[in-house]
C-alpha cells in the first residue's frame, strides 16, 4: 500500500541532488544562492540546467553576465548555505556580511567559494521561463574539485555534499557502492 502526499510535494520523491551554492556577477556585483534544483543535461556538449525563480537576484545577475558557477558543497558548509539563502543578495552583500571568502574563476568572470569541495563554471546558452522560474541551460567550461574528494565521481564518504529534501529538512550523502 501507498500512502498519498500532497501532489506539490512530489519533488521530495525526486529531488536527491545536490543543494549547491550557486555563484553569480555582473558589473561588480557578486551574489551567492543556494540551488536544489540543478542537473546535469548532456555531457557532450557538457551541459547542465539549474531553475531559478524569476524574481531573485540570481537570476537578474546570470540574465545580464551570461555565466555563473555552480559550487559543490560538504556538510561542513551547511550552515552558511542556509544563511545565504535566507538573505536577499539584492540590497545586502551576502559575501561580505557571512565572511564567505572567494577565489578568481578560471574561465568566467564569477569567484567560486573557497570553502566548496568542487566548482563548475558555466556560459548560459540559453533561458527558458516557466511559470516564474527560469531555467537555464549552460556549458561547463571549467569544472575543478579537490583531489581527496573525486574518484571517478565524488567520494561520497569523504564529500558529505548536502542534499534538500524539501521545508527545513537536509541530508549529507554517506555511503558509495561500487
């Protein structure tokens, strides 16, 4: 037997991928955004698609600059992701006010945290509005991770990357099978 939940909860079924912080500048200003809702599209060309609500100020940085880049995180990092996401980037200097300290990218014009486990720097191809969010559809053109976290993919174990459930709720991956 089933037990049915609310049909606008159906993502919590589904939506197992990492919550990442995505970074994001135009015209010196420089914002950083937690995302759940990212994933990879092709990888050859080497795409991927992250859903951003209309209205924040992510979305107006990436629609002018043309990039972004998406930050793996750890568990470790959990309390700045949630602290960056329950401010608005649009009057405050989110960075600046949680001391989130930052790195040069190495392709794109946008910093990546310091603190994350592994970056992706991305060139946005295109942007589709549905329903208040736009979703865009980007080229990873430099992806790096610290080496004691990627074997063959993300060491699991070591990596702990922050996954949203759904509300307040958050788990940290553990346990990788061969």
């Amino acid at each position: 037997m089933f037990k049915k939940i609310p049909n606008e909860e159906f993502y919590r079924l589904i939506n197992f991928g990492p919550c990442v912080i995505v970074t994001s500048k135009y015209k010196g200003k420089t914002n950083a955004a937690p995302i759940a809702w990212t994933m990879p599209v092709n990888d050859e060309p080497q795409l991927l698609a992250i859903a951003v609500a209309e209205t924040h100020f992510t979305k107006e940085l990436i629609a002018k600059s043309g990039s972004f880049v998406v930050n793996v995180v750890s568990g470790k990092a959990l309390p700045t992701l949630k602290r960056l996401g329950n401010v608005s980037g649009r009057k405050t200097d989110k960075l600046k006010k949680f001391k989130v300290e930052t790195e040069k990218g190495t392709e794109v014009d946008v910093p990546h945290l310091k603190e994350c486990i592994g970056f992706i720097e991305c060139r946005v191809k295109d942007g589709l509005l549905y329903s208040g969010v736009r979703v865009f559809i980007a080229k990873a053109v430099c992806s790096k991770v610290k080496p004691e976290f990627y074997k063959n993919g993300l060491v699991l174990e070591k990596a702990g990357v922050v996954h949203h459930i759904g509300k307040d709720v958050f788990a940290v991956t553990g346990k990788r099978i061969f």
